[in-house]
C-alpha cells in the first residue's frame, strides 16, 4: 500500500474525531480535497517539508460556519509555495505561519 493509497484510508476512517493533524512526508500525491472532506472538524494543520514547515490555523472557518477549503500548496517548492501564500484566492494564504529552512 502506498502513502497515497494509506493516508486517504486512515483519515476516512479516524479523520472526523481530528482536530489536529500533522503530515509528514511526499504531499503531492494526495488530492487536495481528502483533508477537507475527512477531517471537518481540523483546527490546525501542520505539514512539515524539507525546506518549509507551515502550520494553517483553520479555526476562521469554524467560526463563520463554513466548511474547510481544499489544502493545496506546493510543498516542495519554496519560490512555488511562496506564490501560493501571496494570492488572496487560495485558503492557505490566510490561515499559514511558516517556517524555511534555508541551506
């Protein structure tokens, strides 16, 4: 079984108790949505990288009643992930705290 195939099984399964997750390891497989749709009542998210570790604070949704946006960033790319946090459009920009670890 792969960690693509593992993950999404896992948090269908436990994913609607979380209230806090932390992942670490390839993002880039796993479908933006199958956080969001598993884990509803996720307060915080932390993915941990090689270069950039980011924590999203996902209580804004809670509180005004909506539901939680599709986690989509990348991960593996500093220049790339930046980009994300600057557009206003995607969910992630408003709810990140960053840490990079430079070379």
């Amino acid at each position: 079984m792969s960690y693509s195939d593992g993950l999404p099984r896992f948090l269908a399964a436990v994913g609607a108790s979380l209230k806090h997750l932390t992942l670490e390891g390839p993002m880039e497989e796993l479908d933006p949505s199958t956080i969001s749709q598993s884990c509803p009542n996720l307060e915080t998210l932390s993915v941990l990288g090689y270069f950039v570790d980011i924590r999203l604070d996902l209580t804004q949704y809670h509180e005004s009643n909506q539901p939680l946006p599709p986690v989509k960033g990348n991960w593996n790319s500093v220049s790339k992930l930046v980009a994300d946090l600057m557009d206003p459009g995607n969910p992630i920009a408003r709810s990140a705290l960053v840490r990079l670890f430079p070379d």
